[in-house]
C-alpha cells in the first residue's frame, strides 16, 4: 500500500490562516450558475485525484441515450453543489451566527458529498449495497476519511470527520446538517437545475435565488418564508416533472436495467466488487467498467452464462437497442410499509418469474421495475413535503407551519402513484404483455407481495 503523504503546515499554512484568506482565489465558469468562486482550502480539495475522478462519472448515468446532451458529470454537480450551499450559508447567516470557520465547513461537505459514488452513479449502487453493504454515503465516508484527501484536509487544518458529520451538528446548529441534507438542501437544487439544463428538458427550471433568499433559520432549523411559496411550489412541481420526465423516462430505464444487469451479472470479474481498500475503489469510474464489460471474452469457465448475459446486454445497448416496456401500471400506495416491499428484490423476483412462466420464456427475459430502486436518482416519496417548514410574520414574531397547511398544490402532488413497469425483449414483448395482465389482474398488486 503506498504511503500516505504528509503536510506541512509552514507550507499549506494553517486552519486560521486558510480562514483568514475567505476571499476566493479563483473562479470557474459554470454554465448553469455562472462564475462560482473558490476558496484556496476549496482549491486545493478539488485539485486532488479524488474529486477529479468525479470527471469520470456521468451524473444521469445513461441517459444520453435519449437525452444526448445528458454528458455531466459528478464532478460539476459536486462543485454546483458547493456554490448553492455557499448562497444558503449567506441567506442564513442574517438570523444565525454562522462563522468564516463553519461557513468553509459547510462548502466543504457540499463539494464532498458525491465522492463515494461509484461508476455510473445510481446505477452501481444497488450492486455494492447487495455485495459489499456499501452504499455511496458510505462510501464516501470511507473516502474522506481513509484516503489521501483526508491529508490534504488535515493539511488545511480541517479533520476529516468533521466534513463527513458537520461536527457543530453536536453543538445544536441543526440548520447546518441541513443546507447538505433536507428535502431542498444544495444537492437536490443543484442537480434539478443541472440535469434540466444539460437534458434540455424546460420542466426542472426553478428560482434557486428566490428560494434562497427566503430561508431563516427558525427555531434551530431552515424554514422559508411563506412569501416565496410560489417559488415552493415550483420546486415541488420540478421535481416530480423531472421525475416523470427524465429519471423515471421508460427508455431511460430500459438502458439503465441493461447496464445494471450486465453489471451484477459479471460484478467479480470486472472488479466492481472485489476492491480492496478504499484507493481501489477510487480507480474505478465509467470507462474502465465500460471497457472492461466490453472487453469480456468466452474464457470465464463455469461463468458463460453470466458472461454471455453480460456481454448482449452491453453490445444491445451500445447499438442502443433497448429493453421495450411490455406492461405499466400506475399504483395507488398509501401503506408505507407495502411501498417499501415494491422495492425489494425477492418481490421483484417473484413477479418476474410468474410472468415468465405464464409468457412461456426465460426468468432472465424479464425486468419488473420500480421507481422505489437506488438506480432512481430521485422519486416522489423520497422527501415528504409535509416535512418542509415555513414561516410567516406578524407582529415582529415568526411563525413556522408545514407547507402542505398552506399549499392545496403540494397536497395533491403528496397523493402520487407508483409507476411499476415491466421490461422486456423485443420479441417477446406482446407475449409478456398479455402474462403480466393476467398475473396482475388476478389479485391487486398490494396483496401479491409476499416476502
């Protein structure tokens, strides 16, 4: 293993004189946000080999098979990220005291909090949570901390650790925790905004600005003015059109259940499992998986099957022939308990191999998907809007309520449906549509799943 690399505070200075120079040194031009600047502590983070690996790693995984501009990366996300939280910090700091100190910490976090991804985002994770425990907030914890990003932090006086658990957490600043996670942190207003700019796809346009500059800290948390509920609203409606529109777009999809099974088909032999420690793992990005799944050959003994199964699903999906959906049904879910079965793979399974039995065909010739799995960057049910508090005045006294109190708009959205799909080959799609409608019009979905 190869030895770590020390710092010299006499030549990277120390946490107070990195605090000291809190005028950005330089800037990048952002298509999306325009000039984001960048702090020398940020500087020198994001020059590491770790944040760059991010450059490897497409954000919408492949979606550009059917939105072409869709070629951003986790790595520009990353540094969005980090800009918005920056905008949240200055919006927050009018009612709470938030030091030079906390306000790089918190920029620090957001730039961070997509290095433990793995190559095709999403699309990776539901395989190293099943084969490694690991999801990328784990991951990422290890990255930060185990890897030779965690020297340069400590070379800027920064402990790892406090960028992964935001240690003034414990100190009751609540708030800070949440401008990197909550259900409208940086990350989620970073990428609507990124991933409708880059798709072309108008729907995920929303006012950063103004919902920004309504925020307070109330109580100990974020809260937003109620004066800005259109912009709320607009936030609500953006992400579930997104939803719709791209991360949840059939032919989306059916390339993404191609990548994910070739992927867990063959996930020891390219390596996507077997890493090491946690240097092995940052060598892994988008095409040296790709590569790797292409450059599969015959030779796997007591593995054909897994690599024949690999190996069309990779050239199907090159030549962009894609899985067709055989069969969608919209499901009403309120039980959250049966929402959370709808995505575990037993039940899917299960589904699968009626179907097939009924269709006449392979098991492995069926795909029921569901918008509840990890390889689905973002869905409805992921944040509840009853959650998100506002505030309103009167009287020079602040008082905080639930958004859905005051927007019928965000009420109805809260009663979504589930979007389960049902994929398939080509050739046997009308086969499978007419299995799958049986099998489901016997029972209602909710009383078909059993563990």
């Amino acid at each position: 293993m190869k030895e770590k690399r020390r710092f010299d505070t006499a030549i990277y200075g120390t946490r107070a004189q990195f605090i000291g120079r809190k005028m950005f040194v330089k800037y990048i031009r952002d298509p999306v946000h325009g000039y984001i600047g960048m702090t020398d502590v940020e500087r020198r983070v994001i020059d590491t080999p770790v944040v760059q690996r991010l450059r490897g790693i497409k954000q919408l995984s492949v979606a550009s098979v059917v939105y072409p501009g869709a070629e951003h990366t986790r790595f520009s996300h990353s540094v969005g990220a980090m800009h918005v939280a920056g905008m949240m910090v200055d919006a927050l700091s009018r009612t709470a005291d938030i030091s030079d100190d906390e306000r790089q910490l918190i920029r620090l976090a957001a730039l961070l909090h997509d290095v433990g991804h793995g190559p095709f985002s999403h699309s990776s994770e539901e395989i190293l949570v099943k084969h490694r425990g690991l999801n990328h907030e784990e991951l990422g914890k290890l990255v930060i901390t185990k890897s030779e990003l965690a020297d340069v932090l400590r070379g800027c006086g920064y402990e790892p650790r406090e960028i992964v658990g935001l240690g003034a957490k414990a100190r009751g600043k609540r708030y800070m925790r949440q401008v990197i996670s909550s259900q409208f942190d940086s990350d989620r207003m970073d990428f609507l905004v990124r991933d409708s700019y880059f798709t072309g796809v108008e729907y995920g346009k929303i006012d950063i600005s103004r919902i920004v500059q309504a925020m307070e800290v109330v109580d100990g948390s974020i809260a937003v003015d109620l004066k800005a509920l259109y912009a709320l609203e607009a936030f609500m409606i953006a992400r579930y059109e997104m939803f719709l529109a791209v991360y949840y777009h059939h032919a989306v999809r059916a390339a993404e259940i191609m990548l994910h099974r070739a992927m867990e088909s063959v996930h020891d032999i390219i390596g996507l499992t077997t890493f090491g420690d946690i240097s092995e793992f940052l060598e892994l990005d988008d095409s040296l998986i790709m590569s790797r799944l292409r450059a599969l050959g015959k030779g796997e003994r007591g593995r054909e099957v897994d690599v024949e199964r690999a190996r069309r699903m990779v050239e199907m999906l090159s030549g962009r022939k894609l899985l067709k959906p055989a069969y969608q049904r919209a499901v009403h879910v309120s039980d959250p308990f049966v929402a959370r079965l709808l995505g575990e793979e037993s039940v899917r399974r299960q589904n699968e191999e009626e179907i097939a039995r009924r269709a006449g065909i392979s098991p492995d010739m069926v795909f029921v998907d569901v918008p509840t799995l990890a390889s689905v960057p973002l869905y409805p049910r992921e944040a509840d809007p009853m959650e998100i508090q506002v505030f309103s005045t009167s009287g020079g006294r602040r008082t905080v309520s639930r958004l859905s109190e005051h927007s019928r708009l965000v009420n109805v959205m809260r009663g979504y449906t589930d979007v389960i799909r049902v994929y398939t080959f080509p050739e046997h799609r009308e086969r499978v549509e007419r299995a799958t409608s049986r099998v489901f019009r016997i029972q209602p979905l909710s009383a078909r799943i059993s563990m």
